[in-house]
C-alpha cells in the first residue's frame, strides 16, 4: 500500500461561520481561525477542511456560490485568506477548501447571463427542459424551476437558488479548470468535492421512475461520463500538484466507491452515507431507532470491501450531519460515548475527521421552535414535511436530524456566547455551553479533549493503527466491539462496549497476550463497562 501524507494525517473541519468570531459581528471569519491554529495543531490534527468561504448569497450557507474567485466579506479577505494559508503551512500542516460545482448560485455571472434568453454564450452552461420532468430535489420539491425570459425550466438538485451546471459543456470544464489551478496556485493542498458524483446526468433529462422520494436518481447519481469528467480533472490538474482530492458521493456502494478511488484512479478517498442510515431508512427524515449493529455492519463492509484496493474516509460529523454523541452515543454518558465512538472509528483503516466541537463532545442544540433554525434544507422539509406528518412530530425529526445542530457556535468557554463572539451570533449557541466547552475541557486531565489528544498521537506513532490491516471479530454481537490492526510484527486490538449495560469478557477473549495501551476508564478487568473502549498491543 502506497504511504501518502493525507493517509497519516488528521482532518480538522471548521464551519467558518460558527468557528471563531475576531471582530465580534456576531459571525466567524478567517482572522478567528487564525487564531486558533495552535488549538487544532496541539489537538494532533495536521489537516484543516473549510466550509465554503466563496462570495454567496447565503442560501445554503456558502454552497451556493456567485463568484469562485472571491471571499465572502463576512469571512475577510483575500489578504486574510493569504495570511491563514502562509500561518497553516508554516506550522507544517495543510489546508483544504470545499470545491462546489455541481450548482452554482442563481446569482453567479453566469446564471445571470444564462437566463437572458437561449442565444445567449452562458445558456448552455446550465441544465435547460422545454418542460419539466419528475425528478425530486434532494431538499425536496420538485428539481425544476421555471424562467419566463427563456421559457424554459432549469434543473436544481438542491435548492431553486442552486441550478444545476452543464457538465457535458466544455466550456464550463474548462472555467473550472481554471478556477482550481487559481486555488492551488495560492497555496492550497485540496478540496473536498462536494456532491461529486452528481455531476453527470442522463443526457436529455428523460423521467425516471416514480418514487415517493427522489424521482429520477438513476438519471444523475453515478451518471453516464461523470468517470470521464473526473479523469479529465485528475489529469489536467490534480496530478499537476501534491493535491488531496476526498469527494461526497450520494448513495454510493463500496463496489461503486472503487471506480472512484482504486489505485487513486481518480479521487484518493469518498465519504460515503451508509453507515449514516443505522438510524434512519435511506433518507434521514425517515426515522428508526438507532442500533449499533447497523452502524458495525456498514462501518465493517467498508473496511473490508475497500482494505487494499482503496483509502477511506472515517467520519460521525460533519456541517451536514446531527453530532454523534446524541446520534449515536449517550448524553447522560458524555465522555465515555465521546471517547468510545472517536476510539472505535479513528482505529480503523482511513483518515479521521475531526468536526468542530466533536473533540470536546458537542452535542445537538435541538431547539425547540422552527424560527430557530436558519437551515434552508430544514426549513424547505418542514413545509413539506407538516403536511404528513404534522407539526409536532415534524419537529421531532428536525430536533434529531437538522443540520443546524452541527452548526452551532463553538463552545470555547462558558463566558456569554460561549466566548464565540461578544456580538449577537448569527445562530444561537447551545444551552449547555457552561458545562461543555474548550476551556473546561482544558483544565480537566480527564476530559474529552485530552483523550483525543493521546488517542491521535498513539495513531500517529504507529503506522500498524494506519495502514495495518483490519480483522474483525464477534461481527454479529449487537453491543461487543472488537477488532485487530496487524503489519508486519505490530498488532493491536481494539476492545469495546457499545451500550449502557456491562460486558462480562473473561469467556471471550483472552487478554493475556496484550498490554492495555489506552483505556476511557481507569481500571480495566474482564468487565466492560458502559461505553468503555480499550486499546491493546500484542506482546
């Protein structure tokens, strides 16, 4: 297996808006990060991912861009984006940004351009219908939209305020193109690729098949030359740089995920969804009771199906997801959950990563009252949503599933705002800021914080918890979690109870050939206690 610096290293993501606010408007910005690069460099992550800072009207927070080559002024400016950039790679770590390009905003030069009628040189740089089809939005709603100035409809996955680009264009290849070569001119090692495999769609943008839910998928996931497009990106740019390219794939399988990323064909990792749907049926406003043993399940496939042939990606959070601990852990068992999840997942074969507030176990705000959110998906859901389900138990869901709850402010301490900022934050900041945040978690030798600080650095220093293989045992046990990272003479184990109750293990396992290396508990016998988790080497 080929060693690369992205495989060692850790992902950090910051939310830029919810971050760090420097000059106190109530929102975060680049002069915010910047001072706190020695928080996430003493952490042990090495990487740091930023949401969207482009120029944007906001809609869905900076995913819909207006112009690529410009900072948000909420955020700072150039000037700011130069200085973070040279502070990053001077402490020896990387920057990675969201590249965005399967919609822009309906704001963007070009879409301005684009709807001033058919003949116009920008109209085929997006997706036209003389009427429209039945593809569903994946906020929900219909995916057309109608401009009376061309008669025509224009394709948005997302929002309306997000039309869908013409990739089969050569012309809008080419401006993205160079819009990448811009970014990694000025220093930037990556991009996140958003909805990457969305690109492509079936030419003509023929109906699909009546569903419920996201009519006409088979015509725009995985699409006809979207390995083409990919290829050509790989080819013209990121193989012209040290470039780190993870793309988000919808709905994708690991079978499907290697035509992406064996041998770097054309990406080096993906994030995938499937361990996502253990409390959810395939789209997560349709609830199910959480059980780890679907998590396992997905978690374990993945390693399997992609050990040896391709890199994963090892996530709970990120802007898009509610946090893990009240997802998939325990509040009322903050840092054992905390620390078993980061221990069960950041021990298996791929690169961390890290969401703001994840590492001080941040949990989901789930406010109360819709005028709360300001999530655009949430919103759109909710209309749709009262409609069947009614208002309370809509609610619910949104309380469990929006994405608002990862975008909270970051609780730096306990100070008003949870010292985010001394403005009026442009979110409101989750009610427990007092008792979690940085600062508590700085003083406590046995908080949260400091157990992902040894936790990475035990990563760091063994390269058998990198690039060793993964072996898992008692797969089908609902609450045991157990598997071995072994290459060439070093082989770690990685013991685990995920529920409340204990696990007595003495018939199980025989624990006599390891050394306890890292424990969420201090004393450790063959009892597990309730969301303990424990590391062990072989002698």
């Amino acid at each position: 297996m080929d060693k690369r610096w992205y495989k060692e290293q850790v992902v950090y993501q910051i939310y830029p808006q919810s971050f760090c606010d420097s000059n106190q408007d109530g929102i975060g910005d680049l002069k915010g990060i910047q001072s706190k690069l020695d928080y996430i460099q003493n952490l042990g992550a090495q990487i740091i991912w930023l949401s969207p800072i482009y120029l944007s009207p906001l809609d869905d927070n900076g995913y819909d861009i207006a112009d690529y080559y410009q900072i948000h002024p909420r955020y700072g400016t150039m000037a700011d984006f130069d200085d973070l950039v040279r502070e990053i790679h001077g402490r020896g770590m990387k920057l990675v940004m969201d590249l965005v390009v399967n919609h822009t905003s309906d704001e963007h030069h070009w879409f301005q351009e684009a709807i001033k009628g058919k003949d116009n040189s920008y109209h085929d740089y997006y997706l036209w219908l003389d009427k429209p089809n039945n593809w569903m939005s994946l906020f929900g709603g219909k995916a057309c939209e109608y401009v009376a100035s061309c008669d025509q409809y224009y394709l948005h996955l997302f929002s309306k305020k997000q039309p869908d680009l013409n990739w089969e264009n050569p012309k809008v290849r080419e401006e993205i193109k160079k819009m990448l070569h811009f970014w990694l001119n000025k220093g930037v090692d990556g991009f996140r690729c958003d909805v990457i495999n969305l690109l492509s769609k079936t030419p003509g943008l023929p109906n699909g098949k009546a569903s419920p839910i996201l009519s006409g998928r088979e015509h725009y996931m995985n699409g006809p030359h979207i390995h083409r497009y990919l290829e050509e990106l790989k080819m013209e740019v990121w193989n012209q740089y040290d470039c780190f390219t993870v793309g988000e794939c919808v709905f994708l399988t690991p079978e499907q995920a290697l035509t992406y990323i064996e041998d770097e064909k054309e990406l080096n990792m993906v994030f995938q969804f499937q361990h996502m749907d253990a409390d959810c049926y395939f789209v997560k406003w349709f609830l199910r009771k959480f059980r780890p043993i679907r998590l396992k399940k997905a978690l374990s496939r993945w390693q399997e199906k992609i050990n040896g042939r391709g890199w994963n990606s090892l996530y709970f959070e990120n802007h898009d997801q509610p946090r893990s601990i009240s997802r998939f852990g325990n509040e009322n068992y903050r840092f054992h959950s905390a620390t078993f999840l980061a221990t069960y997942l950041f021990c298996q074969q791929g690169t961390p990563f890290i969401y703001q507030g994840q590492e001080i176990g941040m949990s989901n705000a789930a406010f109360p009252d819709l005028e709360q959110y300001q999530d655009v998906e949430t919103k759109r859901i909710y209309q749709i949503g009262k409609k069947i389900f009614g208002h309370k138990n809509m609610m619910k869901r949104i309380q469990l599933k929006s994405r608002d709850n990862a975008r909270t402010p970051m609780q730096w301490s306990d100070k008003e705002h949870a010292g985010f900022t001394t403005g009026t934050p442009w979110i409101e900041v989750n009610p427990n800021y007092k008792e979690v945040n940085v600062e508590k978690n700085e003083e406590d030798q046995d908080s949260i914080l400091h157990y992902y600080r040894k936790l990475l650095e035990l990563r760091k220093n063994h390269e058998a918890l990198i690039y060793g293989s993964f072996q898992e045992k008692f797969a089908k046990d609902h609450h045991l979690v157990c598997y071995e990272r072994n290459m060439d003479h070093e082989s770690f184990m990685i013991l685990g109870n995920f529920s409340e109750k204990c696990l007595d293990m003495e018939k199980k396992i025989d624990l006599t050939p390891f050394d306890l290396v890292l424990s969420n508990y201090k004393t450790s016998t063959t009892l597990l206690k309730p969301y303990e988790i424990r590391i062990y080497i072989k002698r």
